[in-house]
C-alpha cells in the first residue's frame, strides 16, 4: 500500500472489461493527477466503500501488459466529489486508519470470492 499526503483529482470514467475473467461488467479505469505537481497516475477503481460515514476507493497502478511491468500495488484512498461536482481522493495519512480500512476492504473481497 502506498501512503502520502496528496489530493488528486479523477480524469477518466470507464473502460469495457478486457475478457471473460473479469468478475466485473465494466472496470473503472482512471487517470489521477496530483494537484501539487500535476503528475498522472493511471489506476484501476477495484472497490469503493463507505465506512464509518467516510467513502473510500481501493486501486491498483495500471500499466499496460507489455511483459515488464512489476506486480500491481493496492492503493486505498478517501474520496469525494468537491464542490463542483469533481471526483477527488486523498491519501490516508493515518496507520491506524489505513489498517482499519484494508482490513474492512479484505473482508468485502474474500466474501466476494466465496459468495461466487
């Protein structure tokens, strides 16, 4: 998991799923971009929760399959819509609320996974 003190913004919507293994219909694939030095991070949306009134998105760094990438890293972001409507996220700062949340978002995927 990845941590730090950014707010990003969300630039893309979805992409139809790649082939018959998706557990999904459609995947929500994204272009992040860091508001304090406009860097993009291209993610995959995996889940979206609310937990405790907070709403919070789990991702992983998507790259194309061009035989050299390395394995996907889970990011777990808090996320909103701001005043205009835009959706934003931002890191978790804290241990204690990051642990918590990975263990809520590990729950929601193992029950997925017996559930299908």
């Amino acid at each position: 998991m990845r941590q730090s003190s950014k707010t990003e913004r969300f630039r893309k919507s979805r992409a139809p799923a790649r082939d018959s293994h998706d557990r999904t219909e459609d995947q929500v694939l994204a272009i992040l971009v860091d508001e304090r030095n406009g860097r993009e991070y291209y993610v995959s949306i995996i889940d979206v929760f609310t937990l405790d009134g907070t709403t919070y998105s789990v991702m992983y760094n998507y790259e194309p399959d061009d035989g050299s990438r390395v394995d996907p890293e889970i990011v777990i972001m808090r996320s909103w819509r701001d005043e205009s409507g835009e959706q934003a996220f931002s890191s978790i700062t804290s241990r204690k609320e990051l642990n918590r949340v990975f263990d809520f978002f590990f729950e929601r995927y193992t029950d997925s996974i017996i559930r299908s």
